[in-house]
C-alpha cells in the first residue's frame, strides 16, 4: 500500500481527502466519525462572528439534478455558515483536534470585511490548535447579500486586504476559497497571493437554480412558493472546477501557489485527477453527503493502488504532473489525425453512436441490415460524440494516424511536424507559413 | 378441509382454499413507480431498436420507456395503444423472451434485458385504470362493417375501424368478448378479470356493438353478411381440435385442453373444479403449457407433459418450459401416444419413443392417468369460407381473401404465428386496408 501521507503547507494528514467545508463538518459528532471513518482532514464548517448566529431556512435547504437510476449528479444547498454559537464551536474543535492530533483540522471563517472583525476571531481560532485557516471567499447565496462571502471573492482587492489581515494576525497557515462565481479566477487567485495567501482553495459553489416546480411556478428548493439562487456542487461541477484548478497551476502569475482542490471529487480517480492537474490535496463534500463517510475507504485504496501500479511512492509525484500538458488552443497540433475505430466484439449494436453521428455529427458511421456499425475514415473528424454516446466502456475508440499514412477524409499524408493554428495559412495572423499545412 | 391429494380420479377441492387464490395469482406482480423508474433508465434509447423490430405491432419501444422515464406514463401508454390497442394485454401474454427481451440489446450484452413487458403493463395499467381513453372518432363515415370474432384479431381491427369513423358490428359465437384473451388464457396470465375489463375500455372509443352467441356458419352466412355490411372481417379464430389418432381416446377423462382452459377461466371458485390426481397433458404449445400448469395448481399430484419432439421445438417458450417446470410439471420429449388404456375412463396412456425423425423406437412408455388433456392444435371450422391456404384462410400482407370485401386475420388466417401481438397487428393492418378500400371507392 503506497504512502498516501501529505503535507499541505505543512499541515500534515494521513492522507490528502478532507472533508470541504459544508454541512458534514458543522459539528464534532460528524467530525469524529468522519475521523474514525478514515479522512485525513476536515475544513469546519465555516465560523461567523461572536453574537447571535445566522439562521437557516426552515423549509428544504438542498436541489438535485440526477442521472440514471437516480444517481445524483448535482447538489445545491442554501444553506448559510454554521448556525451554532462560536463559541460552542471552538470549544468542540479544540476537544477534536486534541483526540486526533494526527489529523489536520482548519477552520473556515467568514466575518464583515472589516480589520476589527478578522483580529478579533483570529485569537480565538488559534486557540483550538487548529492547524490553519480557510478564508471563506465563496459562499454565493445569503452570505453573500450581507457583503461576505462571494461579495468578497468577486472583488480581487478585498481578497488582498483581507488575506493580508490574516496574514497580519495569525501564525496559522492562511488558505483563501475562491468563488467560480467569476468571469477569469485568475484575478482572484493572484489577489490572493499578494496579500500572501499559503494556499487557495477551489471552487467553491456555483450560483444555480436546480430545477423549477412546474406545478407552483418555484424554483426548486422551494421555500413558501419562492426559491433563491443556490451553491451548486457534486460531480457535475467537477469539469469547471478542473479548469479553474489548472488554470491557476499554469499561470505565470501564479504557478507554484499551493492548490486544495475542491468540486465534485466523488471517487479516487477525481482526485488523483485534481492532483495531476496542480491541487496539493482535496476536498470532498458531496460524495460524503451522498453515500456517508465511508467512501473515503474507496478514495484511499483507490489512489493507493494507483500509485503502487505506477510506482509511485508519495502523492506529492502526481502532483502537477498533467499541468504541462495544458495549453491553449492555438498550441494545438493541426497536424495530428486520428479516426473513430469500434471494436466489434464489444459492440452491442445500441447503434446511439449513429443516430449521434448521422443526425448531429459528420455522417461517418454506416449501418448495415444486421446493425454493425462501422465508422467511415472518408467523413470521420475525430470529434468524439461516437465515444462519448457509446454506453459501452472502450468499445469505441479514437486511434491516431501513423505518420506517412493518408487520412481519406482530406486525402494528405499524415505528417510527423507539428503545426498548430499561429502558423496556418487560414489565419489571417499567421506568424509563419507552415511547409506541409493542416486542413 | 381439503381432500388428500393421493386421492385417484376427478375430483374438486384438492387443495387448501388460500392455496388457490396463491397459485392463480399474477405470474408477473405489476411494478410499482419506483421499480418502473428504475427499469426505464436501463433503457439506451437505441437507434432503430431491434426491440422495435421484434415487435409484431411496431410498437415504439424506446419512446414509451423514455416517456415513462420522464413522468408521463400515458403519454407511454398512447405510444403503445396507437400501434397495439390490446396493449394491456399483450403486456401480460406476449412471450415477450422470444420477442423484444430476446433482442434488447441489453440482453445480448449482459443477459439481463430491459423489462420492456411490465414497463408496457406499467404505462397501459396507468392510463386504463384512469378509465381515461386516450382516441376519438373521425367523422362517420356511414360505412357498417362485420367483424367476426371478438378475440384479439376482430377487436383490435373493430378499435381501428371505429376510431376511423365506421360503425362496426362484432359477431362472435361466446357469451362474452375476448376470445382467447377471455377463454384460452392461463389465469394467472391475465388474473382479476383484465380481459372483460380492458374489452370495456376498448369500447369507449364509441361504434362498436356486439352480437353475442351468434356463429357465423349457424345462424348468419358469410353470403348474409356480405350483404349486409360493407365488408367483412373474419377472426373467428380456430374452434376445431385436433385429435390424437390413438387409440381410446374417447375414453372419459380425456378432453380437449382449451375446453378445460375455457371452463378454468370461467369458474368463479377453483376449489370447486374437479382435476384429476395423474394428469397427462399432450402437446407442445402454449395451450399445453397452460394446461399443465394450471392442473398442477389445481392440485394434481403428478403432471406430465408430452411432446413428440425435442424442447427446442416446443412452441412454448424456454421461460413457459422453465415455468411449467417450477410448477413440478415434468416435460417428456419424444413420445407420440398410442393408446388410451383404461375401462370407460382412462386410467392409463401408453407412448412410443420417436427418434428425431419421428420414426417409432419400439420403445414403450405408459402413464398412469385419471385425465388427459390434448393441447396438439386448434383447426378452422366453417361453412363456405374464402380460399383456404392448407389449413388456413389464405391472406395477403394486408389481409385480403379471395373473396371480395372480406377480410381475415388472427389464427384463422394464414400467415402469422398464432401469438396475441400477431394477431393485433393482423387486425390493425386489415382495419386500414379496409378503410382505404372502402374510403377510395367512396371518393
């Protein structure tokens, strides 16, 4: 069994699933289990200022988007931070942490943008032995309305001032959430890194209405007839998370920022992929809400046994290892060709992959009398919809072609040289003219 | 209390009474929402689905899972009805394993089809329990037609008929509609009285009325008819049984197994029908499956029945086989009676072995039996019928006979393979020729 222990900004864990800030870290009953159940940290649900707590609604708090079976795909909450008094919090952090020092424990915290608010909390947080502080920069509904929240993350230079704060304050490492809720998290992201952020975390929810009630004309969850925007999350978020997280391990600005990867992480390859993409570690909260805390079991042999087939012996050697690998479009080789295959013996003969390429794709798939399908080089692009339809796992697949070979589609010969869009002669801001230029 | 099942001859009662309402339960209990949900999602929605295909009525199988999936299980149940109007029906009764779950492509892959049979039921029980009747008349037409047999056939082509704007008159030789659906059907097939009920539902698409007890041949020539209505669809199904050629076998205690289905499925108290203690079924069908199934049920204490040929030429299905089977009916192969030995009643049924060429082993077999079911097939009966095509009413692809302005369809008709669905289709097919025919003479 690989060593999955990590190191965070020097926060040390068993392993690098936490638990995100949200509902399954609102207390320490779930806090213990979770423990017990075997994840290597846990962010607390976020801390708000002494006084009398926020209220939640009392009607439902979370929607849901669901796949077949009804296999949830999508969560959103609207729920506020933690309900219950601060101090009652702290008291139970401090008792977690003392009985499980081996486990890392943050505590999210969101307090008015205000110098006062921050260096009055800071103490009392220290004060559990908590290993470090999140800064909840992304909560998008309620919070947000009263100038916390998302209503800092969207604005970079509250995000600077407010880490610096921290910074200022506190000897506790400082991790700053993002909100998605943004048009380029790159501002965000490098805000926080000058105000001097140790890490940031990523994504936080995404402003969504999950479904509308057609009977009371309701967004969906519907409290008295009416229904607001909520924090959507779970595995459908992942993608956009996946950008947000590689788009910061790739830029200049801020490359080398350590990452909590953060969005619909369900299984242990969401995770490794999160990791390979830049993320120190990462966060789960819906696969947890989902199926309890005892996925992580499956998260921690899962990347275990991963690592062991690569021969990899810390987490630390997947880490960014796909950053290099992302680019933009126009670093792309016009030159690679690569055509659809199905394997026969795997087929079923569903024929889904027809009826997506015949009326929405390239009409490169042929249908015989007794349905075998076969792709057709001739008109196949390679866009995929064939592979993405097939409900059959590695049934069809896209093969690249040799170098020398002859894509019958345009009828050249596949060159070795790369070639991509800055040097095509269809782009009127060509810099140079490619020798054997792509389609 | 019930009598002891040693007890030799034809006798009621064998059974403690809840054991009867057990037996003749539904064979398949109707799927609730959630199992219907689940089930639907399995579906892949296939491009130009095989199961589609394998339906003799074309019903648009992915659709209707698809609408059921999203909440709208008579928006499902219109898919299915507008193409098999006896739907509900064919939901219970169609062998569904050899037909659309024998190609789901989820079968070919995994072994497990989708369960498109109860999802058909799921989304027809839906609609039809509402009462609700999803057709409406055209104008009328002012054309009358004769529909003869109110089986599957003759119903579904009266439905057509009348949605079209004729007015339809349905002949048929029983006290009640249905035909097989009503009379030649395993109870537990169709339990709770589905078939007068989904009759009932059919009607009130409005223009059909029926005349029960009249028998066309008896009491009104095909001549008569012709006169009297624009056209003619016979459905009147094969009423003959075919006999053993053993010898014997007017011995008391062997009948005909579609009368003892027929007599079954009218007798409000299965307590009360006698069943003998050794029951031999004879045949290879789903009449004979039936037989058999439902004698055991009934508490016969040995059920046998014999085939003359291998399993895997049965017309029944594997999963009737595997079911007659579960029942504790054993299956014998390759044995063709000879003689019905017994004095005044059977008491015992002697078989010879045959080779895969029906060629006599020389190899005897005799079974004790106080009763005898033949199940070996049903024959045309009728006076001055069009053409015949070997045993068969002969037909075009859209039910056309020699003669003029008649029609036939169902088991009467050639062509086919004397299934439910099939003869639905059959029906449905004649309706629409009918009305072309009569409509394009018209204009």
């Amino acid at each position: 069994m690989a060593d999955l222990r990590s190191d965070f900004i020097g926060i040390k864990s068993p392993n690098p699933f936490w638990l995100a800030s949200a509902p399954p870290t609102d207390k320490e009953y779930n806090v213990r289990r979770a423990y017990e159940a075997g994840w290597g940290g846990v962010v607390w649900k976020t801390l708000g200022m002494e006084g009398p707590p926020v209220v939640n609604v009392n009607g439902p708090r979370y929607g849901a988007i669901y796949g077949a079976d009804r296999r949830l795909l999508g969560l959103n909450n609207i729920e506020l931070i933690t309900d219950r008094p601060l101090e009652v919090n702290l008291r139970e952090m401090k008792a977690v942490k003392r009985d499980y020092p081996d486990r890392a424990l943050i505590a999210s915290i969101m307090v008015p943008c205000e110098e006062e608010a921050w260096k009055a909390i800071l103490p009392h947080v220290e004060e559990t032995g908590a290993d470090g502080i999140e800064l909840n920069f992304g909560c998008p509904h309620g919070m947000a309305e009263r100038g916390m929240g998302s209503a800092v993350g969207q604005v970079p230079e509250y995000i600077e001032m407010v880490t610096r704060w921290c910074k200022m304050y506190t000897r506790m490492p400082v991790i700053v959430k993002l909100t998605p809720n943004i048009t380029n998290v790159l501002y965000p992201a490098e805000a926080a890194k000058r105000g001097g952020a140790d890490a940031v975390s990523l994504i936080n929810t995404i402003n969504s209405i999950t479904s509308v009630d057609l009977d009371l004309f309701s967004p969906e969850p519907m409290i008295d007839g009416k229904g607001t925007h909520g924090g959507y999350c779970g595995p459908a978020v992942k993608p956009i998370a996946l950008n947000m997280v590689a788009e910061i391990a790739r830029n200049p600005e801020t490359h080398g920022l350590p990452i909590s990867g953060i969005g619909g992480v369900t299984t242990w390859r969401d995770a490794a992929e999160f990791l390979a993409l830049g993320a120190g570690n990462v966060q789960v909260c819906t696969a947890a809400m989902t199926y309890g805390f005892k996925v992580v079991q499956e998260m921690i042999s899962g990347l275990s046994e991963y690592m062991d087939e690569k021969g990899m012996t810390s987490v630390d050697e997947i880490v960014g290892r796909a950053v290099p690998n992302v680019t933009d479009w126009n670093q792309l080789n016009l030159n690679y060709v690569a055509k659809a295959k199905i394997d026969q013996d795997l087929c079923i003969s569903c024929g889904r992959c027809f009826a997506a390429c015949e009326d929405t794709s390239h009409q490169a798939i042929a249908m015989s009398e007794d349905r075998t399908f076969t792709v057709i080089d001739e008109e196949c692009v390679a866009c995929n919809l064939c592979v993405n339809v097939c409900p059959v796992e590695d049934c069809i697949s896209m093969e690249p072609l040799a170098a020398g070979a002859t894509d019958l589609r345009t009828g050249k010969t596949v060159t070795p040289d790369y070639a991509n869009w800055t040097t095509h002669p269809n782009n009127p801001s060509a810099k140079a003219v490619a020798v054997e230029p792509a389609e | 209390m019930a009598r002891d099942v040693f007890e030799p001859g034809i006798v009621p009662g064998r059974l403690e009474p809840q054991a009867y309402g057990e037996g003749f339960s539904d064979l398949h209990p109707p799927l609730d929402e959630h199992e219907a949900l689940v089930a639907a999602d399995r579906c892949y929605f296939c491009h130009d689905a095989p199961c589609m295909t394998a339906c003799p009525t074309d019903i648009d199988i992915p659709l209707f899972i698809r609408q059921i999936a999203t909440g709208t299980p008579d928006a499902a149940a219109k898919t299915i009805l507008s193409q098999n109007i006896l739907g509900g029906m064919c939901a219970r009764v169609c062998p569904t394993e050899t037909l659309c779950e024998e190609v789901c492509v989820r079968e070919v892959a995994e072994g497990k089809p989708v369960l498109i049979g109860q999802l058909q039921r799921y989304a027809t029980d839906h609609l039809q329990q509402q009462g609700k009747h999803p057709f409406e008349r055209a104008a009328a037409t002012g054309k009358r037609i004769a529909v003869v047999g109110a089986g599957p056939a003759g119903l579904s082509c009266a439905h057509r008929l009348a949605m079209l704007g004729h007015d339809v008159e349905i002949i048929d030789a029983r006290p009640k509609p249905g035909g097989l659906n009503e009379y030649g059907i395993a109870a537990y097939k169709t339990p709770n009285g589905f078939a007068q009920a989904e009759v009932d539902w059919l009607m009130q698409i409005g223009g059909i009325s029926f005349r029960h007890e009249v028998a066309v041949g008896r009491d009104v020539t095909l001549e008569e008819l012709k006169t009297d209505y624009d056209a003619v669809f016979l459905g009147m199904g094969l009423v003959g049984v075919n006999a053993l050629g053993a010898e014997g076998e007017d011995k008391a205690g062997v009948a005909n197994a579609v009368d003892f289905i027929s007599e079954l499925r009218q007798t409000g108290d299965m307590s009360k029908l006698p069943i003998g203690r050794d029951v031999v079924v004879i045949g290879g069908g789903m009449t004979a499956v039936d037989a058999a199934v439902q004698a055991k049920l009934l508490g016969a204490l040995n059920v046998t029945l014999v085939y003359r040929r291998g399993r895997d030429r049965m017309n029944a299905s594997v999963f009737e086989q595997d079911l007659a089977a579960s029942k504790g009916v054993r299956i014998v192969t390759h044995a063709v009676p000879i003689a019905v030995h017994g004095n005044g009643s059977v008491r015992e049924i002697e078989f010879e072995y045959v080779d895969e060429g029906m060629k006599g082993t020389g190899e005897r077999l005799r079974l004790q039996a106080d009763q005898v079911f033949k199940a070996i097939g049903q024959t045309l009966m009728g006076e001055g019928l069009p053409e015949l095509d070997g045993r068969k009413i002969k037909v075009d692809g859209t039910g056309r006979t020699s003669l003029d302005r008649v029609w036939a369809g169902g088991d009467c008709a050639s062509g086919g393979d004397d299934l439910t669905v099939t003869a639905v289709a059959e029906g449905r097919d004649a309706a629409m020729d009918i009305h072309t025919t009569l409509m394009g003479a018209a204009g």
